[in-house]
C-alpha cells in the first residue's frame, strides 16, 4: 500500500539535508511560531523549552520511565517479562512534549519528525546503544490513511539518516488494529497488544542484529515489549527501544487489577 504523505515525507528527507547544510535549524519554534535561536530541544524557543521536562531525573533501569520512589527498576519491568532490554525516551509525555507529538501526528506538520529526531539521536549517542539496525514500531493501515503518512516511518528516516543506520522498513508488520490502546492501562494493554505483531518482509535483516525499536511514545511498554518479541523470535540478539518521549511511571493506574 503506497501512501502518498509518507512518499511527499520521503521527499522533504532529502531536501531537509540540503536545507540543513546551508541553514542549520533556523526555524521558527514549533510552539508558539516565535523565532528561536539556532540549535536547541525538540525545536522549540527558551519559553516554550521550559515546558519540556527532561527525561533525565531517576529512570527505571530497564523501560526508562521517571520513576517515583527510590527504586532501580519499575514495578511493570520487575512483575512482567519484558521483551526489549532497554528502552530510553528524550522526554517526560507532557507539556510541550505532548503538545509536540500530538501537533505531529494529528496534523501531519512532517518537519516536527526532524527536530525530533535529533533530540532521539543525541540521547542514542549519550545513552551509548550501539545498534545495529533500526526498525520502526509499524503503524495500522488504516491510521495511516487516516493521517495521510506513516509517522514513525518518517520520524525513522530522519534518525536513520542522523545516526547514520540502516533501516528495516518493513521488520515488523501489524496485523491486527488495536486502537483502542490508549483509553487502557496495565494488564489490560498487555493482552491488547498480543498477537498485534508479525514478521514482515525486511525480518531477515534483523538476524543477529542490535535493533533499535523506534516509537514516539513509551506508555507501559507494552506496546514495545509486543514488538520486541516478534524481533527475538525471529533471532534479533537485542532489543533496545527509542523513543521522543515517555510517561512518568504511574503505580496508581497501572497496576490495578492484578498481575499477568
Ligand atoms: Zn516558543
Ligand atoms: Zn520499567
């Protein structure tokens, strides 16, 4: 299925680095349209950078998340296997960074995915990931043509480009629509991703391989751990995921309802 948003996005990669070398990044913040200074968070001016929050704080060892209590691991990462061996996100799921990806994959606005993929490079390169591969946590048919483009596909041919990756497009297909992710927690997401996933066409290039999973947000994980799974079975020797953002690591919500 060709889509033409993803093929225009394809397009805006190449001419985004040509763009870049003679004007690196000198945009207008993506929030509040102000001219910002060259460089600098997710593309966003000192104002609206405020209403970032770092993903730097105490994480949980394992998917990443900002913890809340003097603890080295999650109570999801401790109580459930966990298919991926690290997950890392640039940013805390709200403010800014909410605003950021909601404006990018509802508005189809294709050059957020650069300025967010340079944020997701610099923290790979800080977090020392050493992947081999990268593949891209597959979108549903129908939210794709809903939206006009893949977004994660984009938001990886930027990074790939960035950290200089190949890409395995197609690693991972989804085979079954599971939308209604988002309106659930804990175990219940756990069972809704379950046979979600499937190898696709590219699942050769992952054999053997470091892969780095790339979403734009990790919300229990459960999401990455499904996907990550598929990668294993089909002999990937490690899993680590990527992602623009992550949410603070909530016991309230998600464990409620017992373990699996
Ligand atoms: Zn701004
Ligand atoms: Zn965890």
């Amino acid at each position: 299925m060709k889509i033409r948003g993803t093929i225009n996005a394809k397009r805006y990669v190449k001419y985004s680095a040509a763009a870049e070398f003679i004007s690196p990044f000198q945009a207008a913040c993506l929030i509040c349209g102000d001219e910002k200074e060259e460089g600098g968070l997710a593309g966003l001016c000192a104002q609206c950078r405020m209403g970032l929050t770092l993903n730097t704080g105490r994480v949980c060892a394992k998917c990443g998340r900002m913890l809340i209590a003097e603890e080295e691991y999650c109570e999801t990462c401790r109580e459930h296997e966990r298919y991926f061996d690290l997950a890392r996100s640039c940013y805390v799921y709200e403010g800014a960074a909410r605003d950021i990806v909601t404006a990018y994959k509802y508005s189809s606005r294709v050059y957020y995915a650069r300025h967010m993929a340079q944020d997701m490079a610099e923290l790979y390169n800080a977090a020392d990931m050493s992947c081999s591969v990268m593949v891209p946590v597959p979108t549903s048919k129908e939210k794709i043509a809903e939206r006009g483009f893949d977004h994660i596909a984009v938001l990886c041919l930027f990074l790939s480009k960035l950290l200089h990756m190949p890409l395995a497009e197609n690693a991972i297909t989804k085979v079954k629509d599971n939308s209604a992710q988002a309106a659930l927690s804990g175990i219940d997401r756990e069972l809704n991703v379950q046979g979600v996933y499937a190898r696709g066409e590219d699942i050769s290039k992952i054999k053997g391989a470091h892969v780095l999973l790339v979403d734009d947000v990790l919300t229990t994980g459960a999401t990455a751990s499904a996907a990550a799974k598929v990668l294993k079975r089909f002999k990937a020797s490690k899993v680590s995921v990527l992602t623009f953002a992550s949410t603070r690591y909530k016991v309230t919500t998600e464990n409620l309802g017992g373990k699996l």
